[in-house]
C-alpha cells in the first residue's frame, strides 16, 4: 500500500504545521510517512511552500515520484503551483473562497510560473483562474473537493465559542488536515494527536482542535482508502535528517561543536545543543563513560573561526565537530588544510545545497563534491563520505567520528539539503550496529619531550596537553618529527609520505560494505550509480525494473577505485546525479578509469524523484547520453 500527498500553501501560513499534525497523526495510526519539505529562501511574505510524501504499511516508504493522489490545498495559489502534480484518480481539496482569483491576484507568486499558467489555459480555451484550472482537473479525471473553507470554520467557531477572527484563523490547519484524514478514513483521535504534537499540550487548545477537526470531518463523504489503525511492532521515531544528524553526533561522542548560523545546517547543531547534557544509559556501554564530560555548542563569529575552534576542541581532547553548507564551507579552507598539515581529527558536515554562490538558499543540489574532494591548499589526507537516508545519516555520523579520532584528518560528511528537510516516521535506528571506537592518550609516567609525528608512525600517538605528560609541538608549518619548522628536501619528502600513507590505511580498513552497496541483479546489464539522496527515490524506481542493478557510493574520498571497476566494467552504467557536471561520473572515471554510458542531471534546485529515474532510464535505453530533468516537484 502507498498513498502520495501534498500538503501546500502561503509560506509562513502554517503549511509546516499542517504536516506536522497530517504526519504524526497517520505515523500514530501506525504507518510509515517519508516525506519532504519544499519552501522558498526568503523567510516570509506569502512566496508557496508544501511538504510532499507517501505513505506506506512498510519501511523503507517509498520515494515522491513527480505527482500525487491526495493534495491538501490552503489557497488558490497551491492549486496553481501544483495543477500540473496531479493524475486521473487523484484528490484536490480547495477552498471555492479562492474561485475567482488568477495568477496576477497572487502577488508572490514566480512571473515565471504565472506567465506559463496564462498561456496554457489560453491555449486551452479557458480562463486561467482558479475555477478554470479546477474544471480543468475534473475534466481530466482529478476528483476535487470544493468548501468554502472560512465560511465553515465561521460556522463550527460559532458552536464552541469562538468568534475572534485571529482565533478562527488559526483554525485552518486543523480543518484542513482534518479534511485529509476523513479522507484517508482515519477518525479524529488521529488529527487530535498530531495536533497535540504540532500545538502544544495545552487541554483548551486541543480541545478546541478537537471539535473543529470532529465538525470537518463530517464535510467528507468519499475517501481516498481506509486506513485502518495498526500496529508496526518497532519502536518508531518521527524526525528529520538535521535531527538525525544531531542525535547521531552525540551517540558518536561528539562532545565539542563550534558552527556558525546557514541554511540548512543549523538546526543540525541546535539539536546537538537541545540534547546538552547527554544522559547516559545503564547499558550505554563505552559511550556511558562520556556522561560526566560535558558538551558544548559554541556559535563563532564566523565559519573560519568555527573550523579553527573546532580542531582546537580536537587538540585538545575532545571528539569535535563543526556543521555548514556551500558558502561557509568556502570560508573553512584555509582552516581545514592546517587541520590537515597538523593531523588534527575533526568531522566537517556540510550540509549541500544548490549554489553557487547563495544560489537557492533553501533548495537541493550536488554541487559541492568536487570542491569537497579538493577544499584547501597543497595536498593533505581526507575522507570524505556521503549518506544517503535518515538512518544513515544517523549511524555514519558516529562513523565518521571514529573515523577523524583513529585517522586524525579532517573527514567531511556529506550531507544533501533534501535530507536536512526530509520528515520521516520510520524504525528507530540501533545505534548498536555501530561500536563507537575510541583511541587512548598516550600518557608518560612523568614530563618529557617526545616526538608529535614519529616517521615510524602513520598515525601519531594522541597526546594531551596536560594529560600525556609530554612537551609537544602540533604545528601547521611542515615540520621535522618533533613537529619544528624544516624545509629540508628530505625530510619534507619523508613528512610527506608519510602523511599520505594514511589514504591507504584508511582504504584497508574501512570494510567494502561501507564504501558502497550493491542493490539489484548480481548480473544487471545495466548499473545506475547515484550517491547521496538519490538512494531512496532510485532503490524506489528499481522495483519496476528489470535487468537493472544500483550502486551506490558512499566512500567518495579515498575513491574505492578498485572495488568500482569489480562491479562496472563491461556493464552500460547511468549516472544519476543532482548537479550540472555530473561529478560523481568525473570522478569515477578519474580514479576507476570507467566511462559513464550516460550521465542523467538535475539541477533546478529540486530532488530526483523515483519518476525521474524511470525517464532517465527510459532515454538511456533510447541511445541518449546526456540527459537533462526538469521536473518541478
């Protein structure tokens, strides 16, 4: 069973908050929800935002493919943005208040996209208001729900008493989620939890909800399915990939982050400092002995202060952190190579997002692979590493702690904007599946000079200052063993060798499954590769397609060159990827010398939905070699 949805309206209207409520409300039904957020980057002022998904009796939930059955609608200009997002069978609810109004009434809304919307419907031989597009989709097959919605709420606050129109307006999100799950066949048990969870606990307000979600229901008389209340028999959380993130920083460890303030990462960090002080589990096992140390999230003045602070929280004993997007990534380059020189461990998040420049603020992109592989002057050992899902997001954030404290590089954690905004119901992830690995100080019996970077060494020792007993010197300059200032061009060339063996370490000891995954026909004729948030919509794709496997990248630096030639060469390989160049293909053929059959990219600040992954394969079976999406959901 899977049922898609939509939820949209004016940006800073409550659209969030409706899917909050329609959400949990169907998750504490007991099914899985995946979903994403879509809103513009200015903060408000009625520019359209919605949140799309599926909803499905196992997990994973599939993938958004590039329309709905349900729409949930506040304003004309939803109907707008998304007439083109529904399909013969699909659901609109609408408020008729809107009938009237065209896209010049909506002030907010893209030229662009009014401009198209005019010449469609003259070229259709109708008028381009909202009752024309509506009459439009019933002629088309969509079943469309039509209430004047603020005459009903008027209404329904008259019976429990409330008549102040502030008060009534902040009835809208619970009327129209209501709407939606009379339409799933949900009771109002379920829209009164969701609006517990999204509003707050207090008794009036959700015994106001209540009745008004209890007088909306009974405005439906169809219904999309019945879903029947049931019972998962897993532990269940409800979050999103920033949340993911946060908690998996602390269950790794992480004890010190130092960040400052961009879309989306933030909210990765303040959910790292929402959970200051950790508590500590009986059977926490190694991570218990964390719980009297203490943690800080520290708001620095800018992202190069934000690195430089975070590899001094390393130096200094503390598993350490920082979180950025694109543009403050930038900042951080300088910081990161003498992190890199000095062979201090710290995990850089970065949450990506389409540039450049600010580009779209708060929209999807790749764009940043490249640079992330590259960031910095001369040549220093890395790893940098993608996830892909929500419980990879979560479990590889306690990976690649471990990984900068036994490594000591910098590893930079490659996160998409779509998982930062990606909402889930789904099994809580067992952080058992990764052991937190620790590396022990070395710790003399009493003061001595010892050396930072012996040339026996690939990995120095961990010395603390005021804890190893040893006088030492981290320095970013290149440097002898004792970490002094040399320029001699034998020992540079002894120092850098050095260095750089750990790229092959690193290679030997990170387990194959990590690196990447393989899904599909061990023989597939044909292999599409993605990395990142691509996973959930291509694995989605891959169950109605035949003699088709997926690979999917994880370790993206050091390249698992070997590994990748074992799985592509002499197979037609697709690269599906959500920036221009095609990067991941670049690389692979860089590293693993394969030539990608083709390339598939997108690149208009929008996920890669499970339908596009369909079309790509569709024009790869068709010759094509280039292949452009351009679908707006």
């Amino acid at each position: 069973m899977k049922i898609s949805f939509l939820i949209g309206g004016p940006q800073g209207r409550g659209v969030e908050t409706a899917s909050f409520m329609f959400i949990y409300g169907v998750g504490s039904a007991g099914y899985y929800v995946y979903s994403r957020r879509e809103f513009w980057s200015n903060i408000a002022g009625g520019r359209h935002s919605y949140v799309v998904g599926t909803i499905s009796e196992k997990w994973p939930a599939p993938a958004p493919g590039n329309s709905v059955e349900l729409a949930l609608t506040f304003d004309g200009h939803a109907v707008l943005e998304h007439v083109f997002h529904l399909r013969r069978g699909s659901y609109l609810v609408y408020n008729t208040e809107e009938d009237s109004k065209t896209p010049d009434n909506y002030a907010m809304m893209s030229k662009a996209l009014a401009d198209r919307l005019k010449k469609f419907a003259k070229e259709n031989g109708f008028e381009p208001t909202v009752k024309g597009y509506v009459d439009y989709l019933r002629r088309s097959g969509v079943e469309v729900i039509g209430l004047p919605y603020n005459k009903h709420i008027t209404e329904i606050g008259k019976k429990i008493g409330v008549t102040s129109p502030v008060m009534l307006a902040r009835f809208v999100n619970t009327f129209v989620v209501a709407l939606g799950a009379a339409l799933l066949g949900l009771s109002d048990e379920y829209v009164t939890r969701g609006v517990g969870f999204a509003l707050g606990r207090k008794a009036d307000v959700i015994e106001q909800n209540k009745k008004v979600a209890a007088e909306a229901m009974k405005l439906v008389d169809r219904r999309v399915a019945l879903l029947k209340p049931r019972e998962p028999g897993v532990k269940r959380v409800f979050w999103n990939g920033n949340e993911a993130s946060g908690y998996g920083k602390a269950v790794g460890g992480i004890r010190f982050i130092a960040y400052y303030p961009i879309t989306p990462a933030t909210d990765d960090a303040l959910t790292f400092e929402r959970l200051i002080p950790f508590p500590a589990a009986r059977d926490a096992g190694e991570f218990s002995k964390y719980e009297r140390a203490g943690a800080m999230a520290f708001q620095a003045e800018d992202e190069l202060a934000a690195v430089a602070i975070a590899t001094g929280g390393a130096i200094a004993g503390a598993r350490s952190a920082t979180v950025t997007s694109g543009p403050g990534f930038s900042l951080m380059a300088e910081a990161l190579s003498m992190a890199g020189m000095m062979e201090v461990g710290l995990v850089v998040t970065v949450w990506m997002r389409a540039g450049p420049s600010t580009g779209q603020a708060t929209r999807q992109g790749q764009q940043d692979l490249l640079f992330s592989l590259y960031i910095g002057h001369g040549e220093y050992p890395k790893i940098v590493y993608a996830s892909g899902d929500l419980e990879e997001v979560f479990l590889d954030s306690i990976r690649v702690a471990n990984w900068a404290e036994r490594f000591r590089v910098p590893v930079i954690h490659l996160l998409d904007k779509n998982l930062s905004n990606t909402f889930a119901v789904m099994p809580l992830p067992d952080p058992s599946k990764v052991k937190i690995a620790t590396v022990k100080p070395v710790v003399h019996p009493q003061t001595k000079e010892v050396e930072a970077y012996p040339l026996d060494e690939e990995i120095p020792p961990k010395l603390l200052p005021g804890v190893s007993n040893a006088i030492f010197h981290l320095n970013s300059l290149e440097h002898d063993p004792e970490g002094d200032p040399e320029e001699d061009p034998v020992v540079v060339t002894k120092m850098f060798e050095r260095r750089m063996a750990k790229l092959r370490l690193i290679e030997q000891e990170i387990p194959p499954e990590e690196k990447l995954v393989y899904y599909g026909p061990e023989n597939a004729k044909r292999v599409i590769v993605g990395w990142g948030s691509t996973k959930p919509a291509i694995l989605t794709a891959l169950e109605e397609l035949r003699d088709v496997g997926f690979l999917y990248m994880k370790l993206l630096y050091p390249y698992p060159a070997e590994l990748v030639r074992r799985y592509l060469q002499g197979r037609e390989t697709l690269f599906i990827e959500n920036n221009y160049y095609g990067q991941l293909s670049l690389i692979t053929r860089m590293y693993a010398g394969i030539e990608p059959g083709a390339v598939a990219v997108k690149f208009n600040g929008r996920p890669i939905t499970s339908d596009d992954v369909l079309y790509a394969i569709k024009k790869f079976e068709e010759g094509q070699n280039i292949i452009k999406i351009e679908t707006d959901l």
